[in-house]
C-alpha cells in the first residue's frame, strides 16, 4: 500500500451507523410506498451494501497481512429485514480455526446516542456458548494487557446495550461479568481521517494477535504440520533407498537436500538460492515435486489445507514462517538420517555451476577488420552452448554461424546495432501513436516495449517454465487482471474455472460492440480491452479479492457470446495454468492494489507471471530453473548515447543486481509502471571499434559494468588459413608480413588503436587473384587511412611504403608538382598560398602485384 492512500473509507462506515444505525427499513419492492419512499430505501439499500463491502476491504487486507482468511457474514440490516442492524460487526479468524467461536472483531458501533466509533476487539459469539467455552475463551486473561497498544477491557456486547471499559480487572470483577474482552476504541476525537484510523486499525489488530494465538492454543514456534497432524510415515531406510534412485535422475534435488543437512537441516529457500546463486523460487519447486515423488512410490496420503488444496512439500519437510518473514523448510528426522546415511560426496557443485565461464557483460574492442562482429557470433554459439570460446573456435565456421542462425530464429540470440539517435524508447519501451478507425483516421498511443525489454521477458519467461509445456505465450504476453463476477467465491467463477473460459457482463449491449455505441451503463474501456486489446497468447490474473489472485491462465481464442448464459455472456477461451493459488500480487503490480474495474492491464511482467506459476506446478520432472543462456548482442556500441539508452536501468545489468542474486535489484518502468529486472541468464555481448573511440573517452558507467577483450590485428590468423603468402601471376606475395609492415608503421605515425585488420584480408582464401586485393586496398584500407590521417597523404604514402618507391607507377598515392602559374592567370601568390605538391590516389597501382611486393622489404 502506497503512502497516502487507504484500504477502506472507515469515516463513510461510522457515517452510516451514526445515521441509520437501529433505523427502519423497508424493502423497496412493497407496493404500499410511495414514490418518494421507494427512492429514499432504494438509497439506504445500496448505501448499505456499499457500506458491507467497504468493512469487507478491511477483511480482505487482513487475510493477506494476518492470516485471517475466514470470515463470518457481514449485515448491514436485520435478520427479518425491518430494520437497519444496530452496529456492523466484522468477525475474522485463521481458516484453521473457522469452526472455533473465538474471532478478531471490527465493530462500528454507537458509543452515545449520537455518535459511533470503531471498535476492535478479542471476541467470542457466546449465544449458546457453554461454559467450558467461556473458560478457554477467557484464558486471554493470562497475558498481561498491552498497554503500550491502547488495548483496554470491556465488559458485556452490544445486544445488552452499550459495552463498558472496566477500570481495572480482578478476578472479583470477572466473577460479576459474563464476557470480558480485550479492545481498542477508535474514535474520530482522536483519528479524524482515513489514514490515520487505519493506521491505528492494523496496529490494534496486530496487537490483539498474541491473545487469539493465546486461546486458540498456538505456538508460534512449531513447525507445520505438526506431527500430531499429518505423519508421511516413511522410514529412514525407505528414503535411503529411494533416493539413491532419485538422484540418478534428478541431481539437483539431492544436491539441495545435502545443502540443507549441512546447513542445520532446516533453512529457507532464499538461503538456498545464496548458497547456490539460484533464484529461490527453483527450490520451491524441487522441494514440491521431490514430496510428489516420493508420495508415488510411497502411496502416503496427501495433506489437505481447510480449502482442499494439497501440500506436497509436507511429505519431505516441515515449515514455519521466520521472523524476518519468510519461510523455513526442516528436513523430517526420517529423511534427515537417511542423507546422514549416504555417501553425499559425489554430489558437489562442479565448476560449471558455481561460476559461468564467461561475464555477463562484455565489450569485443579493438580496431576496424580484426573479426569483432565474426567472433562475437563464436562468443555468443559458445556462451549459449556453455563450452569455451577456444572449443568454438575450432570448429568449421560455417557449421557454427548455423548454429548461430538457428539460436537467433528460437529468440536465444537478438542482435541491435548503436547510434546516435538510438534511444531509450526502442532500447526498453516507449509510448508509440498508431492509427485506427476504418480510415486509420483516429490516432490512439500504446506503450510499447523495446528490443532489451522483450528479449529479457523472453528470456526470464524461459527460466520459468520447462520447453516441454507448451504453454501458448504470444511473442510479449501482457498480464490483464479479469474480475469473475465479483471478489471471493461465486457461481460465475466456479463455472470458469471449471470450463477453461472467462465471462463478463454488460450484457445490455448485446453480443456486438460498435464504434459509436452509447455505453448507457459504462464498460467501454473494459470491453475494448476484453474484445479488442487481449490477444491469444496474454496471461490473465483472476481477481480474488483487491491484493489476491486465485488463478493463472493463458488466452486460447478470440471473443465468444454465449447466449445460453443467464448473466456474463462474454466470453474468452483461457488454458489455467494454475488454480486455487491465492496469491498476493500488490508487490508485483509495483505496489497498487487492484481496482474494481472488471478488466484492465495490470503492472505486472509475463516473467514474474510465470514464477507464480513455476511455485505451484509440480511436474513429474524437476521444473527447475531452464538454464538457457541468452545473448543480447549490441554491436557499435560505444556509439550510442549510453544514459539515453539505458536510463537509470544500468545498474541493473551489473551480476550482482541481476534477478536472483542476493542483492537483486528491480526498477520501476515510468511509461507501463511495470516492474523490470534484468534475468540472470542474459548476456550482453557489445563490439567496439576503437576507431571511432577510445576506451578511456567511454561513458564511465558504462567501462565499470563490462569486462572488455581486446581483438588486434593478428596476422597469424591468415597464416592458419593457408594465406600467409599467395601467388599472383607467378609472383609470390606475403600477405601477412605486408599486413604487420603497415601496422607497425602506423602505430609509430598515429597509435594501435587505428591500425588494420586482418579480417579485411580473410577474403584471400577462397580468391587470391589480384583483382581481389585491390578490392580489398580500395575499399578497405585505403579510405581507413584517410580517415586516420585526415587526408595527410605524406603519412599515407611512409606507411605504404610510396616514399621509397622509384617508379611512380608502383605508388598507391603519387605526388604531382603543381604550377600556379599555368593553373592561374596573372599573380596570386599574394593570395594562395604556394603548394608544390598535390595527391593522387593511383588506382593502376591496384592491379600490380609489384606495388604490393615493395611495401616492405620481407612481402
């Protein structure tokens, strides 16, 4: 919940028993009323529910922060429906405990005869109540009263007139009362808003725990279930045997199990994920699918919740919640000694899975031609394919580059190249307008994402999920929030669970929504977003209450009406993913809760998405984490503008903030609001030309998060190629020693940084005639040594070797003595300045295989 804003209008609630507490009602549908009657109890009717729902928020708040996930029915008027209830009663307990009479109650009562409060308290239902009941119930005595919280005791209920604080309590006092409670009076005196009395609400009821837990009889520091409550009943050989079996298949398991003996037996999944340099959530899995497991070869029955849902992690481990709130798994003693049993040794992290053999982040620099971009396509096959670069190397090229084909078509490897006008907008996402209407005369604004943001989707998605489900993802799933019916459990949402579809209403308008409707009852946005905006392959969130989801789905097929329906005859076909799940997503949908619109686009990414669903699916394999690599390659990439592009997301390609690193780091995106983080398994694999720049003139954040390998001319290369020396007109040539005479030259003249590739020359291997050098000397090296030089053809000529040739036909660049005289008439001297040579690239000397012969004395 975002500062400033609040679950529930907690003064609208006071308002309405202030107002019409105790009043008479009158159903509205009595012929005998009139008009105006009519009106003003159709006007209390739905000012009543609004009020029930309103309270309800609380509730639903509370079933997500305490545990309170059962409630009893709330009314807003009396049993036989004459009359507006005296005060509104709110009764939450632990699902657990729903039969138990024993509730955390929010009243909104009258405390005069003109104004009410809130009230929250330890209650007990006492109709009927025998008194062995009241004596368990009253063991919240026992606990000292939390002063420090307000808390105060109170004596009778509000079907005997007003409750009154007791002063001070003895066991006296108790004799002479039939209920005392323990509760917190909230007035508008004191809270006189929104915020304030909701702040005070939550920090009462968290106070009020301790003495529920109290009389319930529960300990927070035992694990769950207890063993007096589920017992798997495997023994210590049975698991022995059993896993040695299991191993052979799934090593992971095993290896996380000996984790956890070694560390105490007992320790959270984010622990695991630290010790291992996993996402925590792949331990979640292995832990529910290894419970499966062994339920299968053992036949022990399955452990059921109050909801029916069965816990398989329950077989292998006990949990409790710790206190710095997460979660904490205890290896059962059975399994615990048959891992003390076995020789675990052979199950230790090989150098591969405790440290990747290359960065996340790395820059291929160097000058123009020495095989950036051919090696990076070598580093990207090797970093995918997890063997080393020298292993690449040394296969056929060919057949590697198809590899390479094959892993860009899958969506493995993306491929972008820098500029000065690349920006962040194509980078990550940006707003984009596109034309609609018949005409394309209407112009709509979509949020759209950019390559790097739907690559990362992409490959966060697969860390998610096995290849092996299909799940029917469309390129860049969107996640929608779809209402069914309403919150908590209805008739519409069983039948859509059931039948694989999701329904809404606005059934008035018939089965056709057209452009110029009149949207009489609202909807608008919510059916074009229904019928228009969701696309086959988006994920939807069925809504269960304002923070929680009870379902995963992905979208099947196009917009249906169904008829045959009495209500909500607008349909979508859905594959559930998942069921039952009651997730809290308020984190993941950066912080909102969700609102009551039937349908809308939700703040969450299809990546995070799909880790819900990976926490509840258990497979019959492992649904560990997919460790494929993916390759984001960004060739120029110093010559793009880098805090445009990256924004404030470049701290979060850096290892350590990758998604599932200890210190993990998200963003919030300002065009969709989504949350974003960059997956662990994305490597980014840059190229430099450092022609066009030095690596000490890079953007400073951008040199401090990647790892650089230099990439120099290297004429060995053509010597391994066979091309070290080649045969032009029975003239023997050394390519290689030409290559190397010209860039020592050049790193004398200028600097290393701007030398000549080896690349250029590579072509020689399948045609080394001359018409092929030349090609390579016009079009290559030539214009890199007018562009080094900036034209000074003096330097060009000493590094070619032109100033110590004799015959001007083997010069690439000749001198020609020029005459202002006969190139002007009369005087200029005093006007241009005298220049007595001019340059001349000689093209002839191209097709020469002696030019080439003389640039250095060992060619």
């Amino acid at each position: 919940m975002n500062h400033g804003e609040v679950i529930a209008d907690y003064i609208k609630l006071i308002n309405f028993i202030e107002n019409n507490g105790g009043g008479i009602f009158i159903d509205p549908t009595d012929p005998k009323l009139t008009k105006e009657a009519k009106e003003k109890y159709i006007d209390k009717q739905q000012l009543g529910q609004e009020t029930v729902d309103e309270l309800l928020k609380v509730y639903e708040e509370c079933s997500v922060r305490f545990n309170l996930r059962y409630h009893e029915e709330v009314r807003w008027k009396s049993a036989s429906g004459k009359s507006i209830v005296p005060y509104l009663w709110l009764q939450m307990k632990y699902a657990d405990f729903k039969n138990r009479k024993e509730s955390i109650s929010v009243f909104v009562e009258k405390i005069s005869e003109t104004s009410a409060a809130i009230r929250v308290s330890l209650d007990i239902k006492n109709d009927n109540s025998d008194k062995a009941e009241m004596v368990q119930y009253h063991k919240h005595l026992e606990i000292p009263l939390d002063k420090e919280a307000n808390l105060v005791y109170v004596a009778g209920n509000n079907d005997l007139g007003r409750p009154e604080i007791i002063n001070e309590m003895t066991a006296a006092t108790l004799a002479t009362k039939e209920k005392v409670q323990i509760s917190k009076y909230i007035e508008l005196d004191e809270y006189d808003n929104n915020q304030a009395i909701e702040s005070e609400l939550f920090k009462s009821i968290h106070a009020l725990l301790p003495y529920y837990d109290h009389v319930l009889g529960i300990r927070r520091d035992e694990w769950w279930p207890s063993l007096e409550t589920y017992l798997p009943k495997i023994t210590a050989n049975q698991w022995e045997v059993f896993l040695k079996k299991d191993c052979i298949k799934y090593p992971k398991t095993i290896k996380m199990l000996k984790a956890m003996l070694e560390l105490g037996g007992a320790c959270t999944c984010k622990r695991l994920g630290t010790y291992f340099s996993e996402s925590p959530s792949s331990f979640i899995s292995r832990g529910s699918n290894l419970g499966k497991r062994a339920a299968a070869e053992f036949n022990v029955p399955l452990y059921q919740d109050d909801k029916g849902k069965e816990w398989l992690f329950v077989i292998p481990f006990q949990g409790k919640h710790t206190e710095d709130g997460l979660y904490a798994w205890k290896l059962r003693e059975e399994l615990k000694e048959a891992l003390k049993n076995m020789d675990l040794s052979e199950f230790e992290e090989t150098d591969k899975e405790k440290k990747s053999m290359f960065d996340k982040n790395t820059i291929l620099y160097g000058p123009p031609g020495t095989g950036k971009t051919y090696n990076s396509i070598n580093y990207a096959v090797a970093i995918i394919e997890g063997k080393t670069i020298r292993e690449v190397q040394s296969e056929d090229y060919g057949l590697v580059k198809s590899r390479y084909e094959n892993y860009k078509n899958l969506g493995q490897i993306a491929f972008t190249t820098f500029h000065q006008s690349y920006g962040y907008e194509e980078f990550i996402e940006g707003i984009k307008p596109n034309l609609n209407g018949e005409n394309d005369e209407g112009l709509e604004y979509s949020i759209e994402p950019g390559v790097f943001k739907s690559f990362c989707n992409k490959a966060a998605v697969s860390l998610s999920v096995n290849d092996k489900d299909d799940l029917g993802l469309n390129k860049n799933p969107v996640v929608w929030k779809v209402s069914l019916e309403r919150t908590y459990d209805n008739p519409t949402r069983t039948e859509c669970l059931e039948n694989n579809h999701i329904r809404i209403g606005w059934d008035e308008y018939g089965a056709d929504v057209v452009e110029d409707m009149d949207y009489y009852c609202g909807g608008k946005n919510e059916l074009n977003a229904f019928i228009n905006r969701m696309r086959i392959g988006d994920i939807v969130f069925s809504c269960y209450s304002a923070t929680t989801i009870d379902a995963i789905g992905v979208v099947t097929g196009e917009y249906e009406w169904h008829d045959e329906y009495e209500r909500y005859k607008r349909v979508r076909p859905v594959k559930w993913l998942v069921k039952g799940v009651y997730e809290e997503i308020t984190d993941l949908n950066a912080g909102k809760n969700m609102t009551l619109s039937s349908v809308y686009k939700l703040r969450v990414n299809a990546s995070d998405a799909l880790k819900l669903v990976e926490k509840h699916i258990a497979d019959d394999e492992d649904v560990d984490q997919n460790q494929k690599n993916y390759v984001f390659i960004i060739d120029e990439i110093n010559r793009g503008n880098i805090s445009k592009i990256f924004g404030e997301l470049i701290t979060l390609i850096e290892d350590t903030k990758r998604d599932g690193e200890l210190e993990a780091a998200s963003a919030i995106l300002p065009y969709s609001g989504e949350t974003f983080s960059v997956p662990n398994n994305v490597y980014i694999l840059g190229t430099m030309n450092t022609a066009d720049r030095s690596i000490s003139l890079l953007d400073t954040a951008l040199r401090r998060r990647f790892n650089f390998i230099e990439m120099m001319p290297n004429s060995n290369v053509l010597r391994d190629m066979g091309i070290e020396t080649i045969s032009i007109n029975g003239v023997e040539l050394n390519v290689a020693n030409m290559l190397d005479a010209i860039n020592e030259r050049i790193k004398f003249l200028f600097d290393r940084e701007h030398t000549i590739g080896h690349a250029f020359f590579t072509g020689l291997a399948s045609d080394s005639s001359i018409e092929k050098l030349a090609s390579i000397f016009e079009k290559n090296d030539i214009p890199l040594l007018q562009e080094y030089f900036y034209e000074d053809y003096q330097k060009i000529q000493l590094v070619l070797g032109d100033n110590a040739k004799v015959d001007d036909n083997l010069k690439f660049v000749v001198d020609n003595r020029i005459k202002l005289k006969e190139l002007f008439m009369g005087s200029v001297e005093d006007i241009v300045d005298e220049q007595e040579v001019k340059y001349e690239i000689n093209y002839d000397a191209f097709l020469n295989v002696n030019a080439y012969k003389t640039i250095a004395n060992n060619v």
